[in-house]
C-alpha cells in the first residue's frame, strides 16, 4: 500500500506500542528533505525519512533512522537546536523491491 502524499517510500513498517503503519523514503532534497547544513538534517545521522501525515496532509514527515526492528525518530528540537529522539520498535519492516 502507498499513501499518495509520499514520495519515492523505500519501505514501510508498523509500529509495535500502537500499531501504526508507516512509509518512508531516503532522505534526499528530491525527496522534500532539507539542505544538509545542520547537524540532524545530514543523510549520514538521519538517511530516513518517516512519512506521519495522515490522509492527503502534505509536507508530514521526521527525520529518522529506520533498521530492521527499530526506527529513531526525530521528533522535537531542544533549547540548543539538538534533535530529540525517540525509540520506536517495529512489529514488522518491509523494504519495497524496486
């Protein structure tokens, strides 16, 4: 399944606390990603790029890493400009064959 909002998703998964169902794509600039200036947005700290929309809301997603049974997702900035992070584990992981 594709959620029409993202755009070239390498993946989804599920995550385990509540069950939801996410997309996400490499973290490039064609992708909707940022400039590679600061330090949470380079691709080396943060490839990812979870789509959190929800129903044709564009632009709704966090910069992330996703492996195979966890995803660190960005989902804050604190006083100092550093990301604040959260833990999600994946119930399940599907990277899509191109």
């Amino acid at each position: 399944m594709y959620y029409t909002y993202t755009k070239n998703p390498i993946g989804c998964f599920t995550e385990k606390e509540y069950g939801q169902y996410f997309e996400y794509s490499d973290n490039t600039i064609l992708n909707g990603g940022t400039e590679y200036d600061e330090g949470m947005c380079h691709p080396w700290n943060y490839p990812h790029m979870v789509w959190v929309a929800r129903h044709n809301m564009e632009g709704g997603w966090r910069h992330a890493i996703v492996k195979k049974t966890v995803a660190h997702v960005v989902v804050d900035e604190d006083d100092y400009g550093q990301p604040v992070v959260e833990i999600w584990m994946l119930k399940k992981n599907n990277v899509y064959i191109a």
